[in-house]
C-alpha cells in the first residue's frame, strides 16, 4: 500500500469511528432539529442546516487537525463535550488510529 493510500484509509476509518462515537449523543436529537430548525427566525432565508455529525480534517505541518460538528440537547452540551474526547479517543485506539497529541 502506497503512503497516500495507508493516509486515505486512515483518514476515512478516522472519520467514521469518531462519528459513530459522536452518534451515541447525537441521534437523539436528530428528528426533533429537524423538526425545530425551520422555524427559527431567518431558518427560511438560509435554509436549515445539517443536523447530522461532521468531521472537518485539516493538514498542519505536522498533524491532522480534526474539528466535530455535532448537535445535543442545549442542557447536555458541557456533558458531551467533557465526555465525548474521552469516547472518541478510546473508539479510536480500538480501530488501531494512534493519537499522538489532543491539542
């Protein structure tokens, strides 16, 4: 396997083991955004986001940065984001993705 090959592979296993670890917290919620979204203020003039979970990858010189986008309940917001590193970290290290830093 060639090195943009075994980084393609990387990369995408990367991204769906941390949206299935993101899914746990976000599912619930999916049916009532969709449902709440189009009737905010302005939701007409821009159209309703996505609800679903996204991984934004960028390359450093020295890393890939990875940014979660992801819906929760407003009241659960600081749980998920003190509980999901921690879920993505270690759903990461079983499919065999080594983190060398969470900066």
């Amino acid at each position: 396997m060639h090195c943009s090959e075994l980084v393609r592979t990387l990369l995408g296993t990367g991204q769906s083991t941390i949206l299935e670890a993101v899914a746990d917290y976000t599912n619930a919620v999916l049916a009532p955004a969709k449902i709440a979204l189009p009737q905010l203020p302005g939701m007409s003039l821009i159209g309703s986001p996505d609800t679903h979970a996204q991984v934004y990858r960028s390359l450093t010189k020295h890393w890939i940065a990875c940014t979660v986008r992801y819906l929760v309940h407003a009241r659960s917001r600081r749980t998920v984001k003190h509980q999901l590193p921690v879920k993505t970290l270690k759903a990461l290290a079983g499919a065999g993705i080594e983190i060398v830093s969470t900066r």
